[in-house]
C-alpha cells in the first residue's frame, strides 16, 4: 500500500469528505495528524500499523487543532482553496497569522479527472502552532460549486 494511498483512507475515515472550513478545530488537528500517524504506522507496520499510526497521530493532531482560532481557520481555508485551484504542482502555497504566528502550507500536486468526471489533486498539508508541527496527505475534488472538499481518491 503507497504511502498517499494510506494516507487518503486516514483523512477519508475521519475528514468525511468535509473542507477545512466545515471542521472543528480539533477536527482539523486530528486529520493532520491521524494522516501523518497513518503514514508513519503503515512503514512499520503495514495495514494494522497504519490503523494504530492514524489513532496515536489522531490524539497528537488534535492538541494542535486545539490552538487553532478562528482566523486560523479563515487563512487556512484560503489557502487551501486557492493553493487547489490555482497552485502550481509541487510548489507550497502558504498561510500565517500574524496574531499568534499559527502557519501552515498546502502542497498540490497534478490535477486529474475521475472516472466520473470529477477533478481531483493530491495534496500535503502542515500546520505549526508555537513549537509543535503536524503534516498528512490527502486528495481533494472540486464539487460542482467550484469548492474543493477532501475525499478519497
């Protein structure tokens, strides 16, 4: 199982399919880091070291997504909108609170088209807040709207 894969199906379990903006903070925090721990379990572990990696990372995510505030969530939608529609592949694109100094970056990657005609693109997402950082994987589509919305790929 590739590493985006695993990671996709860690967001899948617990982003539902939901953008940034229709989460919690520690719902954010805990998708970063159940993605991460997911990656990081399925190295050592395969597919039962991806379920525990995504629980432990989960539970060190959310304490993150506790720190986020609202402007936070406001920059950190921003760019994960903009980064999905018009970011270049591969390169990051970048948010930061100057209140609190919160930062993050959404990396997408080539954009392409599903099997039912939706367009997709995998990205890499990182949060720090003060001296504590969390990053994952995941894959977005754009829905009929022209919002991008995590999902699986």
């Amino acid at each position: 199982m590739s590493k985006v894969t695993s990671t996709s199906k860690a967001f899948v379990i617990l982003a539902c399919g939901l953008s940034v903006a229709a989460c919690t903070n520690e719902e954010v925090g805990t998708v970063i880091g159940a993605a991460t721990g997911a990656v990081v379990g399925n190295e050592i572990g395969g597919d039962a070291g991806l379920v525990i990696g995504a629980a432990l990372g989960g539970l060190a995510g959310n304490r993150i997504g506790e720190k986020l505030d609202e402007r936070d969530r406001l920059l950190m939608e921003r760019a994960y909108q903009d980064s999905l529609e018009n970011g270049r592949s591969g390169h990051p694109v970048e948010w930061r609170n100057p209140d609190n100094g919160h930062r993050g970056s959404f990396t997408p990657y080539e954009a392409y088209h599903t099997n039912e005609g939706d367009v997709c693109r995998k990205y890499e997402q990182a949060v720090v807040t003060g001296h504590e950082s969390q990053k994952g994987l995941a894959v977005a589509c754009r829905n009929k709207r022209g919002k991008w919305n995590t999902r699986a790929n």
